[in-house]
C-alpha cells in the first residue's frame, strides 16, 4: 500500500538550528500528524546535508573533521525534533552508507545513460551558496567584483575552471514546462510556480556536478579526485532514504523489492523559496533522468526575519527555537508559526508579537474558553453529560460544526494552514460569544432544564476544536480531550460522535497567562 510520504530539506550541518528550520520540519510534523489522523499511512521524513566545501571550512575552522564536525552538529538537529514534538519516521544524513553508495550507482548509471559526462567547468562559485555561476549570472559590478547574485548573500565568488562531469539540464527544459503546465499542483504555491516556469522556458544550462578541488564528498568511483557535487548529492536523499535501488547497486545494499514504490513518489515537499530552483527545475529533471515519476507536490514557503531583519551570523540573531518552547510551551509555539504569517509568504517573528499572541489567542480565547465550560459542566451537571443525544449536532453561534470540520479539513489538504486556524478560531470565537450570550450561570437559576442541552452541545463543538488542533498542538489537543471525557484513540472522524453520558472535568488551564 502507497503511503502518503513527505520530506522537509536537509539541513547544513555548519549551523545550529533555528526557526527558520524548526518551520519547515513543524510544518511537515503538522501535515503528517493531520494524514494519520485521517487514518492515512504516513511516511514523514528529515535529515541533515553534511557535505561540500562549506562543511569542510566549518569543520576546520573548528578544528575538528568534517565527519566528527557532522556529527555533532546533526546531534543538534535530530536531538530537537523530539523537543518540538515531531514525530518523523525517518532521518537521513547524507555521509551514511545507505546514502553514498546509492549516490555512486545512480552517477555511474546517468554516466551510461549519457545524461551524465565529461567537460571542462569554467565560471564562478560561491562558497557559500555551494552555487554555480556563469559570466552572464554573475556580471562584474562597478567595482570589477564578481559578487554572488543571490541578493541575501552578495559575497565575492571565487574563479573556476576544472575538469567536471556534467549533469545535461538543458535536455529537460521541454520536458519540465509540459509537466508544470500538465501538473498545476505540482509547483505551489502558483506565484513562486510562475518564477520557475519564467525561468525554465529562457532555456537551461547544463550543470557541473563534481569537484575536484576538495574532498569532502560522495567520491565518483570512476573518476579518483572528483566528489559529487554537494546539491547533486543532497537532492538524491529523498529517493535513497526512500529505499531507491538503482541500476548496478550491490545485491547486498539493495533493499526488499517494493519498499520504495511504497513511498515514492512523494506527495509533497517542502522546501523554502531560496532553494525551490534546485527543487522545482534541477530535481525533477534528474528524476526524468533516472526514469522516475516525479513528486505529487512540491510547496516553497515563505522566510522569517526577526525583529524585521534577516537572520544571520554576522548579526547574531538566529532565534532559538527552545527560548519559546521554554518559555511557553512546545504547542504555542507550534501554534504561532502558521497563525502569525499564511503559509507561502514572508514575515516577520517578533517576541512582542508571539507574547500578544499567545496571551489572546491561547490563553484568553481557547483556554479561557475551555476550562470555563469544563468547569461549568461540573458545577451544573454534576461533571456528566446527559446520555442520549438532546441535540443532533454541534452548532457554534450558526455555524454548523460538520460543515466547518470538512472546510478546515480541505484548507489542510491543501496545505492552507494559516486558513485552517482561522476557521478552528471562528468556532472558538463563536462559542465564547455564546457563553456570554446564554449566561448559563443565569439559566441555572431561571431555566436550568436548558442546560443539558447547551452543554452538550458546547461540550461536541469544543471536542471538534480539540480534533481540528491536534495536528498543531498534540499536547493541548490531548489535555482537552481527557478533559472532554474522549475515549479511545481519536481520529478526525471522532468528532462526529456525540458525547452522550461523557464525563467532564476541569483541570488546570492550557495555557497561563504569561
Ligand atoms: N542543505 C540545503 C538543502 C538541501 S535539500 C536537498 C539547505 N540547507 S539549510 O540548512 O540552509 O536549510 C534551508 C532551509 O531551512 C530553507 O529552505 C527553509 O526550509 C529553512 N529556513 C532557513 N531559514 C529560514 C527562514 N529564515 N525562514 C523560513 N525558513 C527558513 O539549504
């Protein structure tokens, strides 16, 4: 049985991680925990990208080597995962067996089939970007320098001119337009899909695919000296770890016939807009290359700068994702990356704004909202719902709450997250203005025969809230549910049963005030 795969960019290991990562691998984690709450078979997978010169500098400016460098640094990455409640199923470092010796059968394989060859590689590169440039990418500027086109890099490139193998991009450019424009999901979202289409349809260059002026690397065994280019290399892990075995892979290293056609192709990628070319032009033409269908989606979110500027070394301020986690909690933090921007667009993090946030949107709206109807049912009903079913489904201020269910479902589906909660808080903005409005600590005193009722109508809508944010805040999703007296395992199914005889009761509050 396919399962529905998802795969986050690998992460350099010169760095540390911060939110800019912790964003892509949470949005994965929020995708992968809404499949399997829809009963769907998941696999969800991260890692880390640990070779090429950038990582060979960074190991040697700290003294150490590449690999012990690596190492630690992907301790990092896999060691913050669990701390922000990501539940990934698989993580894959580039410098792992599995990886390399996959990498070394396909380039020998592409050598065969002709789409890989043998020229001379002159032009310019930056270290830093581990990109390629052309005279005409890279024209000098006034000064005569030849900096880094990418305007959020802008570093002098440095001249090359080497024997290389060649990746043959430019064979791909028919074949890439006729996918995109017989596949509009599969670039999204279609504003970033359009640059690309701009970009292919000026025609491709072929691409350099090794070095030979440094070690660190996958080494091509037919060609001693050269390393495979550290994109060319990276971009592989999605079929590698996915169990690819291609052509001329020792029968040893192989794995079991039919693992990987039970994820590939993948349903969606995420990547950030910085490096979509990579993965929405060179990707898909290598996949062509190999004779592999292409991924079902693949999205390019937005980026984050802090406090209205640019994260980066130079200043210092790489926000850690734990300060948050720490100061409020694992789910709000989880919670405020895909309600403070639309999922696709920039913006920006601020502390001043997370705290607002946190305290209106969390503390006052859901969990105000939440254990005061807990403790109310406690107080008027005793802590239980009547049995039977007073009411025929839930329904918020007017808004029918099936009906919404299936809308929050489709904007997730189409990775609408920003949407998504806004839909979850007009039901839990609804249903505090039906606390207010119904006042049923008067109804107690004047016509407390309603109560069962509101309740238990209270009680099914706030159980759909706790379903619907599951995929975002498993952890408040389950404090509520055990609260709302849910049992079994939830799926997002659950929500349709009605809560009848359910036992409620208050516990200390989701989220204090901070
Ligand atoms: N190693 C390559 C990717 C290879 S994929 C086969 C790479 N690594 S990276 O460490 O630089 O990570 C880049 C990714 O981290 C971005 O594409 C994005 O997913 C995430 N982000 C890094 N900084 C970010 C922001 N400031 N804002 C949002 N996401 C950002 O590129």
């Amino acid at each position: 049985m396919k399962k529905f795969y998802l795969t986050t960019p690998l992460y350099y290991v010169n760095a540390a991680p911060h939110i800019g990562h912790a964003y892509t691998t949470v949005a994965a984690d929020v995708l992968a925990r809404f499949k399997r709450l829809r009963g769907e078979s998941v696999h969800f997978l991260t890692g880390t990208d640990e070779h090429g010169e950038k990582i060979e500098e960074a190991a040697k400016a700290a003294g150490k080597t590449p690999q012990a460098f690596a190492d630690e640094t992907a301790a990092k990455f896999s060691g913050l995962w669990p701390k922000l409640d990501i539940l990934h199923d698989d993580f894959i470092r580039t410098t792992e067996p599995r990886h390399e010796r996959r990498v070394q059968a396909i380039f020998e394989h592409l050598l065969k089939t002709g789409d890989v060859f043998k020229g001379v590689y002159k032009g310019w590169y930056c270290v830093s970007d581990a990109t390629y440039f052309t005279d005409t990418d890279a024209p000098p500027d006034e000064k005569g320098r030849r900096l880094c086109p990418n305007a959020e890099c802008r570093k002098p490139l440095t001249p090359m001119e080497e024997e290389a193998y060649f990746f043959k991009l430019s064979r791909f450019a028919k074949p890439l337009l006729e996918h995109y424009r017989a596949h509009p999901e599969f670039l999204q979202p279609a504003h970033r899909a359009n640059e690309m289409l701009r970009f292919v349809e000026e025609g491709l260059h072929d691409q350099s695919i090794t070095r030979s002026k440094f070690a660190w690397g996958v080494p091509v065994l037919s060609a001693p000296g050269h390393v495979v280019y550290v994109w060319f290399d990276a971009l592989l892990n999605y079929i590698t770890a996915a169990g690819y075995n291609p052509p001329g892979l020792a029968a040893a290293a192989a794995s079991p016939a039919g693992a990987f056609e039970e994820l590939w192709p993948a349903d969606v990628q995420f990547v950030g807009k910085e490096i979509y070319r990579f993965h929405a032009v060179t990707w898909p033409a290598m996949l062509m290359a190999l004779g592999l269908p292409l991924p079902k989606t693949v999205f390019a979110h937005g980026w984050w700068t802090v406090e209205g500027q640019k994260m980066s070394k130079s200043k210092g301020n790489f926000l850690d994702p734990m300060e948050f986690v720490d100061g409020y909690g694992v789910d709000a933090f989880r919670y405020v990356l895909f309600r403070e921007m639309p999922f696709g667009n920039d913006g920006d993090f601020s502390r001043e704004a997370f705290k607002k946030r946190y305290n209106s949107e969390l503390a006052n709206d859901l969990g105000n909202l939440h254990s005061r109807v807990a403790q109310m049912v406690e107080k008027y009903l005793g802590g239980r719902l009547p049995e039977g079913r007073p009411v025929d489904k839930p329904t918020a201020q007017g808004i029918d709450v099936f009906a919404q269910s299936e809308k929050v479902a489709a904007a997730m589906d189409k990775l609408l997250f920003y949407d998504a909660l806004g839909l979850i808080w007009e039901v839990v903005r609804a249903l505090n203005e039906r606390v207010d409005k119904e006042k049923p600590w008067e109804k107690a005193k004047t016509a407390p025969g309603q109560l069962p009722a509101l309740f238990f109508d209270m009680i099914w809508s706030l159980r759909a809230v706790s379903v619907w944010i599951q995929p975002f805040m498993p952890a408040t999703a389950a404090k509520m549910q055990a609260q709302l007296g849910f049992k079994g395992p939830v799926s997002w199914e659950s929500l349709k049963e009605p809560p009848a005889g359910a036992a409620v009761k208050k516990e200390a509050g989701l989220f204090p005030r901070k």
